[in-house]
C-alpha cells in the first residue's frame, strides 16, 4: 500500500488549535479546505491580485475583475489597459455590466463591484489557484464569474453564472467589456499622437459568434487580439468615446451607451479601442439562471478561430478547470504539513508555494509594483536563480529549464548578465549608469551555484551537470558562442570570485550586490558577497564529495579556509560583522558609522556560510535582535539615513524606514530565520517567521493593508510613521527562500544527496507535528514527536518501524510509501 495520501492542503491535526477568526477580520479569511483566501469587503486597502495564465499568456486580476493580460511580454505584447496608480474606483482593463429590468423599474450595477459601485447584497472574491472566482448580489441578481487561463491557451476565459434570486421576473442584459492597450504598453504615455493613429479594431462573425479582434495597424497579419462571447451578440461598441457618450466625457460607472436599447456597432480605426458586447438574454423567472462565456485572447490570425470554437463550449471549460485542478493538487501534494500554527499551515500547504511557482513564471516582470515597462524589464539572473529553490521539488522540469536558460546569459569569465529579454534570449545591457567592471552585479553568477545544488539533492538528475549550455557573448551569433558543461559554468563562477578581490582581500561589489541599492565607486568590497562565496563553497564540497572529486574537494576546503579568515580578519567589528568597505577601505554597516551601523546580511550570511568563527555568530545574530528587530519583522539595517548621499547611492534616496533604508525588507528574514536554526534557537527562529507571515496579519489588515496571502517585499520600519505598511507584494524572493526557512529548516526536512534529511528546530513547546513529502519516487508519511520539549536534535528515526542510524533516510530504502517516526531529543 502507498498509504494516505494529503488530497487537499487543508486537513487539520487535532494539535491546530482554531479559534473563530471571523469576528475579528473586516476584508477576508482563509477557506483552507477550498485552498482559497475568500475576500468578503470590495473596499480592501489596496488593490489586491491574483495570477492566472503564465507568463506565456496570461497575468493579473484583481479582486473588482479588473486585468492586465499579456502574451510572452508584458512590455511589448500587452493586451489590456490597466493604469495602477488610477483609483481603486476606476475601470481597470475589463469588467461586466448588468442591466435589469424588474417591474418597469431598470438599474445598471457590475458584476465585479467596479466601475458602478452600487451597494452589494452578497459579495466574495475568491482567490484561487490560479483563477479568481468573483460572486455577488445586487437588485435580486446573484453573478458568479469564474476567470481562468486554461493550461497552454493563449485564452482568458470568464466564465459566468447569473440567477434571478428576486421573487419576480427580470429582464437581464450582460455587457461583458474589454479596454484594448497598444501592445508597446509605454508607448500609451509616451506617444499620445502615434498610439491611437495605429491602433483598429475589426468585427467578424466567427463561428456564429460576434467578435471584435483588435491590433495595431503593422500587427494585422501577425498578433491579433479578440474578444467574444458564446452568447447571440444584440449589439457592439469598439470605440471608448462613444461607449461612455457625451462626447468622451460620460463615465464608466454609467456609460451614455448602456441607456440605449442597443449599443451603436461602430468600430473604431483610430483612437482608444475597446469592445462591449450586448447580450440580451431575456426573461429570468424567480430562480432562474442563465450561464455565459466571454474570451479574451490573442493569436497568429490563423489560430484565432480555433481558440474561440474551443472554449465557446462549456463542457471544455469545465475540463480546463479540472485540468488546473489536477495540476495543482499534484503540485501541493509534493509537500504537505500540520503544525501546531494554522497560518504557518495555510501558507506552507497553499499559499507560499502557490506564489513560488507565480515568482517561478514571473520573475520580477509584472505586478501592479513591477509595471514590466522600460529597461527594468526581463528576467532576473539573481532573482530568477533565488525563485528556483522554491519550485524544485514541485516543478523540477521547469526548474532545470529556467536553470539552464539562466546559465546561457553567464559570461565565460564566470559572472552573469543582470536580466535577459525571454523572447529572444539576450540580455538586458543594464542602465547608463553602469560603466566598465561596474555592469557586473558581483553576486548574481553564485546564485546559480546554489539553485543547481539544490535541484540535484531533490531530483538526483546529475546527467545534468554533463549538459553543455553556451556563455554569452553578445558579439558573437549563438551558434558560435562557447559552450561548456554545467559543472564548468560553477566552477567559473566560483573562479571569478576568487579572482576578482578587492584592498582586504574581499570579493569585490562591483556595481551592486543583493542590495541593489547601495553603489560604491570603483574597487569597493561586499561582505555578503563573501558570505555567498563561503556558502557557494560549502554547496559545491558536499557536490564534489558526492562525485568523488577528491582533488577539487581538497582545493575549495582551503578556499573555504582562506574565506574564512580574510572575512573574520577584515570584517568584525566587535558586535557583528561589517556589510561593505569602499575602495579606499573605510567601512559601511560598522559602529564608526552613525549612521547604516549594521547591517542584517552580513550577520545572517556569516553563520550561513560556515565563516562566523568561535561564537561570534551568536554575538551578530544577538546583535540583530537587539538592534534590527521589530514586531513585523527584522529591518535591512539601521539606523536610516536621514539625507541624500551620492556616494552611497539609491538606499539614501528614501526616507528612514523605507525599502533598504532601515525598512523591513522580508526578502532578509528567512536567512536569519535560517541561521537561528543552524544555532539550535527554535523560538527564534519560529518568531521570526510568524513576525513576516502574512497570514499572521489576517486581523491587523487596517496597518498592514497588503493581501494576507502572499508575501510583499516591503514592510515599513519603526522609523517610518507609516510603520508595519506593507507594499510590493506576489514578486518577491521572500517566497522562495521563506519557504525553503520553514519547510527545510524549521521543520527540517531537506533533501541531500544521500537521501532525505530529518532536522528540524522547532519551539520547545511544539508537541509534535505531522509532514507528508514526496521525494525521489516515494512518498515519506513523517511524525515529528517532542516528548521532552527540546528544539533541536534527533535522538531517534524509525523508517517503517525500524530504527535507522544517523538523520539521513537512505535512498535505498524499501517501499514507495514509507512510514516514519522521528523522536527529539
């Protein structure tokens, strides 16, 4: 028998103690056995999104409907217009009106809240995995809309339900409505004259079915964009300023046209495109329900019809949503847990990996924070190579494709480009502030180093490191590019490290490390960087060992030696370690500075890395909480800079408390979160994660404002007046890598290279606690017991009730379920 196997992430264990949150929210709560996060109050704080599609077609709605869809690029393929920093009342991309006529009495209200605002009876968003399912009741008519991007179309589908729920007969018209972008979205505010003399729209019936394609002038025969419905169209507008009438300034909380019995059938060739499609669907008798499907998309012209026959017939949509569903319940079920914390649980077995595969797609490309506009656009070398580790064991095929297109943009001097283009593969030659040395992040190539170590612990496929992949070299066609093994692409990157050293015999910045931030002119040092460089080490040993490259495995033991006492020699300041030293030596991040003291990297990296010696890790880690930490959560460094300084760069253009400015910055917690747990300190290390856990947040939401079920990248700092503010939510590395601090560290369980590892660092008061992990083939059914209430170390492990010596589960063991029971002391 394989055994039980967790079908949905929300089964609770008798340990979770629950209380009756629902008195105290005033936006949502978490439905963990739906594995959805249902808002209930149309008027959250900001706007709050979800994902559908990938980046290969799809994008974001938000919790009133609106979108921003794009195909392959969100700069220069996007399909809706949606402006973020418009109110929250505005229109936004796409929404439904309804019309209803009820005992001669009509009235006009929206499917998503927006743009009509009326006052709702009912209303839930419910944010799913990867849909969004929008239900309200408003003047006796429930609508229920579900919108998704079914798996590998080029189509958003909204899928809707409406119901007279009054007890007389209504009238219903539904006018489902798109507003068109240009594809080169920048181009809207930079080009006023030239946007709307190229952009047309088109009305064809195809199929039977009404729909409006739009395009720019010179994308006729290429990208064509649609719109339609599987409904008898009445009537359709395609021109914005004569849907909302009054010559352009009626609104789109009542636009002029929806006061007519029909719309006008004009199609626009110049100007600002948009598609209303007017569906009269008659007489509604009390309890009566008529369903429809509008599809936004875009395709090659030629492919166009064979999108809209598909997903016009409702028994493919219902297979598409089981098709997502069966994708996702694969995905969750690689790693499920139940802890004594209902909010570590909603995150760990829904939300946060849900948002590690969104940041897997999306890098950094586009949110409503990353507009995916201008040159600070792309994929992310550093990010992208962070996002992996969060995915590995849930989607390894995609993990070792996204690796292996990383590596394509490293040089062949072992650095790395910052971001590439994913359209045609090159890189993203940086601003113009970046000249000579300075275009190299020093960071970025030993990214990589870790996320390839990791996915060869979980998967076992060390063919890949045989796999030849070119450098980059945009001087070159690809064709002639060099090309090597994936294990020479880490031995260069650890060779440029080495190499490229600065006054104190430390890696050199160049024109940023991880804090992107902070730019030193010429030879300045980065601290973290060794830090990296240690850990990279460490990753690369455990490899090498595994291989049986005894010689290599002796040369990066001395490098890791000689790290080690350069870093201790130069960088402690008696508390905690320094973060930087410009190039003529003098230190930032150290007690002379009065201002930016200390830095959290430096301290956390240090015992990550192996190079904090005799107990001067505790010292900086202590530090931290004494100097950086606050209730929501550890601050980047502090205390803030209260002026500008060029010198210093971007972290002095915010205000004290802000972003890297002694803000909390979360993408930094899970490292010390993981450094309190390599030092055995449980309660720590569990404060520190429930301290930035969103799902923690559920009730303070009129502080923290961002959606509580995903992590932002920002929280503001107790120097900030506006402290515990949370922004820049969905594209954050924090996922990842506090995913991997709970699920590997806390709870302990991680793959090696010999098999799985069991060690975990828990609160003393944790009873027990329950994991369900699949991993190379089997699936291991782990019961963690703490009868003496310790926080780490393992005194026993029974694998299908024999003991087994040491904390590694062997690979060989019998049986593709296995049984194990995992006893602390």
């Amino acid at each position: 028998s394989k055994g039980p196997e967790i079908k949905k992430p929300t089964q609770k264990l008798s340990l979770s103690t629950h209380e009756n949150i629902e008195a105290k929210l005033q936006f949502g709560h978490f439905d963990d056995k739906s594995r959805e996060y249902v808002i209930t109050d149309p008027k959250t704080p900001v706007k709050w999104i979800n994902y559908v599609g990938t980046l290969n077609f799809g994008g974001i709605v938000d919790h009133t409907g609106g979108s921003i869809i794009c195909r392959k690029d969100p700069a220069l393929n996007r399909i809706s217009k949606y402006i973020p920093q418009l109110p929250a009342s505005d229109f936004r991309g796409e929404t439904t009106y309804i019309k209803t006529r009820r005992e001669g009495k009509e009235s006009l209200h929206s499917a998503f809240y927006t743009p009509c605002m009326k006052a709702y009876d009912r209303y839930e968003c419910r944010v799913g995995l990867s849909y969004q399912t929008i239900i309200n009741e408003c003047e006796g008519i429930l609508s229920e809309v579900k919108i998704i991007v079914p798996v590998g179309s080029n189509v958003e589908v909204r899928y809707a339900k409406y119901t007279n729920t009054g007890s007389t007969a209504v009238d219903l018209e539904v006018v489902p409505v798109v507003e068109f972008t240009h594809f080169d979205a920048l181009k809207q505010f930079t080009n006023a004259d030239w946007v709307p003399q190229t952009m047309q729209c088109k009305v064809e019936n195809v199929a039977g079915l009404t729909a409006v394609k739009q395009a720019a002038f010179m994308k006729w025969d290429d990208e064509v964009n649609f719109f339609t419905t599987n409904m008898k169209v009445d009537s359709y507008e395609t021109d914005r300023q004569v849907f909302l009438g009054d010559n352009g300034y009626g609104t789109w909380a009542a636009p002029g046209a929806l006061k007519n019995e029909s719309l006008s059938n004009s199609v626009a060739l110049r100007g600002d495109n948009m598609a209303a499609l007017l569906i009269k669907s008659g007489t509604l008798e009390p309890g009566e329900s008529v369903t429809m499907i509008s599809m936004l998309g875009q395709d090659h012209p030629s492919k166009v019809n064979q999108w809209i026959e598909t997903y016009s017939k409702e028994e493919n949509i219902l297979a598409a949503i089981e098709k997502q569903d069966s994708f996702w319940n694969d995905y969750l079920n690689i790693y499920q847990c139940e802890t004594p914390s209902d909010a570590m649980n909603s995150m760990l077995n829904v939300h946060n990996p849900r948002q590690c595969y969104t940041t897997l797609n999306w890098s950094r490309y586009l949110s409503l924070y990353q507009l995916g506009l201008g040159s600070d656009r792309g994929i992310g070398f550093r990010d992208s190579s962070q996002d992996v580790m969060g995915a590995i064991s849930s989607a390894p095929s995609e993990a070792k494709k996204l690796m292996s297109d990383l590596l394509s943009v490293q040089n062949p001097n072992g650095s790395a480009m910052h971001q590439y283009f994913p359209l045609n593969m090159e890189a993203n030659e940086g601003d113009s502030r970046e000249k000579g040395n300075k275009r190299t992040y020093g960071d970025d190539h030993l990214w990589i180093v870790l996320a390839v170590c990791n996915y060869l612990k979980e998967t076992g496929d060390y063919d890949f490191l045989m796999q030849n992949i070119t450098f980059y070299d945009k001087n070159l066609p690809l064709a002639e590019r060099e090309k090597a093994s994936v294990l020479e692409h880490l031995l260069r990157a650890l060779a440029y490290t080495k190499a490229n050293t600065g006054k104190n015999n430390l890696p050199l910045l160049g024109f940023a490390d991880w804090n992107d931030t902070v730019n030193l002119e010429g030879d300045a040092e980065s601290c973290m960087i060794a830090c990296m460089y240690g850990r990279a080490l460490l990753e690369m040993i455990d490899l090498l060992k595994y291989l049986g490259q005894d010689e290599k495995v002796q040369e990066y033991v001395a490098d890791h030696e000689s790290i080690r006492e350069r870093f201790n020699k130069a960088a402690w300041d008696g508390d905690w370690y320094i973060r930087y030293f410009t190039e003529e030596g003098e230190p930032i991040g150290s007690k002379v500075n009065e201002q930016g003291q200390i830095y959290t990297n430096a301290q956390s990296w240090s015992v990550m890395s192996g190079l904090a010696e005799d107990d001067r890790g505790v010292t900086a880690l202590d530090s931290v909480r004494e100097k950086l930490n606050t209730s929501f959560g550890i601050k980047l460094s502090g205390p803030g800079y209260d002026k500008f300084d060029e010198a210093k760069g971007g972290v002095t253009t915010y205000p004290p408390g802000a972003k890297e400015n002694g803000g909390i910055f979360l993408h930094s917690n899970p490292w010390v979160v993981i450094a309190e747990t390599m030092l055995g300190r449980g309660e720590r290390a569990f404060e520190y994660y429930n301290q930035i856990n969103p799902a923690a947040r559920n009730d303070q939401l009129d502080t923290y404002e961002a959606e509580p079920y995903c992590y932002p990248q920002n929280i503001l700092g107790d120097e900030h007046p506006g402290f515990g503010l949370a922004r820049n939510t969905w594209l954050s590395g924090t996922s990842s890598w506090m995913y991997q601090a709970a699920t590997q560290y806390i709870l302990g369980i991680r793959p090696s290279h010999q098999g799985l590892l069991i060690d975990p660092c828990i609160p003393s008061e944790w009873p027990s606690y329950k994991v369900m992990r699949k991993y190379r083939g089997k699936s291991y059914d782990i019961t963690v017991l703490n009868p003496n209430g310790v926080n780490k170390g393992v005194a026993q492990i029974k694998v299908n009730g024999q003991e087994i010596e040491g904390k590694v589960i062997p690979l060989d063991s019998e049986g593709d379920y296995l049984s194990v029971e995992v006893v602390l002391g």
